[in-house]
C-alpha cells in the first residue's frame, strides 16, 4: 500500500554521505597540519636553546672573526627566534628542507637517500613481531594463567626491561665476532657496496631486481639480526595486546554459545574470539611500525645501518640543526600518517566506530 507521508528510509547517496567525508577529510587534514606544525616548532626551538653553536660547527674554531660574522649572518640568526622560525615554516611549504651543514646536500636528498633503508628494516622487524607476536599472544590468552602463559609473559617483560642498546651488542659479540653466523655491523660488505643500482632505496628489492643474489644474501645476513632485535621489540608490544585483546573475546558469551554448540577449540579461537579481536588489533600493529621507526635509532647506530635513524644521530652530534628538524618532521608525519591510516582501517572495519 501507498503511503504518500511515509519516512524515507536512509540512503547511502544521500546528499549527507559526501559533506561528512568532506568535513572528516577537512578536519584530517587540520589534524595533520597543527601535529606536524607543533612538532616542528617544539624541534625547531628545543634545537635554538641547545648549548651548541652552529656557526662554529660550519667555520671551526680558528676561522677568522669576519668569516663567523658572516656565516652568522647567512643563517639569519641574527633575527629573532620566532621569525627565524616563520622563516623556516615558509621554506617547508616550498618543499625547501635547508641545507645539510654535514653533507653539503638538501636536507630533501639526504632524507629520500636514508629513509628507504630505515622502512627496509622497520617492515621487516614489524613482519616478524606480527608473525610471532599474535599466536603468541593467543597462545597465552587461551592458556591463561599457566606455564605458556607465564612464559610467554616473561618473554614480552624481557623486551620491555632490557636495554635495546645491550642487547645489540651481546648480539654482535656472539653470532658475529664469536660464532660468525651473521654478517656484522653495515648494509652490505664493503666490497659489495656500490654495485647494485639504486631503483626503490631497498637493497633487498634493488639486487633481487639487478638479479645479484650473492648482493641479496649478504644483505640478508647483515640485516638478521638488527631485524630481529626490531621484531622481538615489536613481538613483546604487540602479544601483551593480543593477549589482552583475546582474554575479553574468550570471555564473551558468543565465545561460551559457540562451544555449546559443539565448535572445536581451533574454530572457536581462530574463527570467532580471534577474528572479533583483528579489528583493534589493527591499530596496535600501526601504532607498532611507528614505534619501530621512531625506535631504530639506536639500532641503526649500533649496527651502522644507513638509515635515518643513524643519519638523525650523526646529524645531532654534528649540531646539523637543518638535518634534526627534517629527519624528526619525516618520522613525526609518518607516525602522523600510521595514526591516522589506522583509525580509518578501524573505522571501516567496525560500523560501530563510524
């Protein structure tokens, strides 16, 4: 029957649908900006209050008094701080970095030259904490509070205690200098580097591309073990949360109905508790990766990997302030980016979160 007043029901092209994904990418994009630009200005002033001169650092110590005066000059700092750093915000919207005091090249090449190899590592280091760290962390759900769980725990504690730093070099000791069973600290042999052309930044794809598979696993066995000190960092965060995660699912009465009516253990863990669990999940493993970007400093400095993390700490200690506020602004927007990328995954997998 007709019913001329009736309701209309609501439709997915409604005139509403694209004014909130208007509004919802207006207010991403502000998000955005307002994080990276308190970033940049927390970096940009902690840098100008640090006991470092710059100047010196560029000229050296016994440069005449007239080169110093000049070069304070051409840095600009002699205007105040907050134009000097209005200057540097309008430079950025240009897509000019500055200049690398330490390379003599834009902070921009530096940063696309370094970068690939930081994500080369981290990924691996996050394929392997996933890998190992959910079953674990199912694992210890599902036994809880007996031996696998106390081991598994004890396991993930291990990673949160010990010093990153410690561990690398107990690492290298033993199965580089000791044992030999992996290639030392670097990228690549000395004698291998500069053969394989530069396609994608990633000597892994790059020599597996070139077709030079003895490249290929002699980086393989540099990169083993500060992969796998990255991935057990990586492995402890993300079973604690599986672990959590997965102790509310398994005490859901959709979990109890699903037993009564006869499901195996392996269906109902796997094919109910864990696939309800997948969707915050998501968000602790990209909150993870950037972890692990922002983590690898110390483990590219003790392994010499040539990433930005080492590149940030060379920079750091060379009073290279240009190279600290584009290495930090390049980790802070894609932390950003993976904070962001994991909220809309939430949202698309969960109706309830939209």
């Amino acid at each position: 029957m007709h019913r001329p007043n009736a309701a209309r029901p609501y439709r997915l092209n409604s005139p509403a649908r694209p004014l909130r994904l208007i509004t919802g990418l207006a207010s991403w994009l502000l998000t955005v900006a307002i994080t990276l630009l308190g970033l940049a200005a927390l970096t940009f002033f902690i840098g100008r209050v640090l006991p470092i001169d710059p100047v010196l650092k560029i000229v050296g110590e016994k440069a005449p008094q007239e080169v110093y005066d000049r070069v304070f000059l051409e840095l600009g700092l002699d205007k105040p701080v907050w134009v000097q750093f209005w200057d540097y915000i309008t430079k950025l919207l240009r897509g000019d970095f500055g200049t690398s005091f330490a390379t003599s090249r834009p902070v921009l090449t530096d940063l696309m030259n370094f970068f690939p190899a930081t994500l080369e590592l981290s990924t691996i280091g996050l394929l392997l904490g996933v890998l190992l760290g959910v079953p674990m962390g199912v694992a210890s759900a599902y036994w809880h509070e007996k031996w696998p769980d106390h081991l598994i725990r004890i396991v993930g504690l291990i990673g949160y205690s010990v010093p990153v730093f410690w561990l690398g070099l107990v690492g290298l000791f033993l199965f580089y200098y000791k044992l030999g069973w992996v290639a030392g600290p670097g990228q690549l042999d000395v004698f291998y580097v500069g053969i394989v052309d530069r396609v994608t930044g990633s000597i892994l794809i790059d020599s597996a591309i070139a077709g030079e598979w003895e490249i290929f696993f002699n980086a393989i066995s540099h990169m083993i073990l500060p992969a796998l000190l990255l991935g057990y960092y990586s492995l402890a965060y993300i079973s604690r949360m599986t672990r959590s995660v997965m102790l509310d699912q398994l005490s859901r009465e959709y979990v109890l109905a699903a037993r009564l009516k006869g499901a195996s253990e392996f269906r109902v863990v796997t094919g109910h508790a864990l696939r309800n669990a997948a969707i915050p999940l998501v968000t602790v493993i990209a909150l993870s990766y950037g972890g692990l970007l922002e983590g690898s400093v110390l483990i590219e400095t003790i392994f010499s990997w040539p990433g930005i993390g080492n590149y940030l700490y060379s920079s750091l200690f060379a009073a290279d302030m240009n190279a600290v506020l584009g290495g930090t602004l390049l980790v802070g927007a894609v932390f950003v980016f993976l904070n962001m990328l994991s909220d809309v995954l939430y949202r698309t997998l969960d109706p309830r979160a939209r």
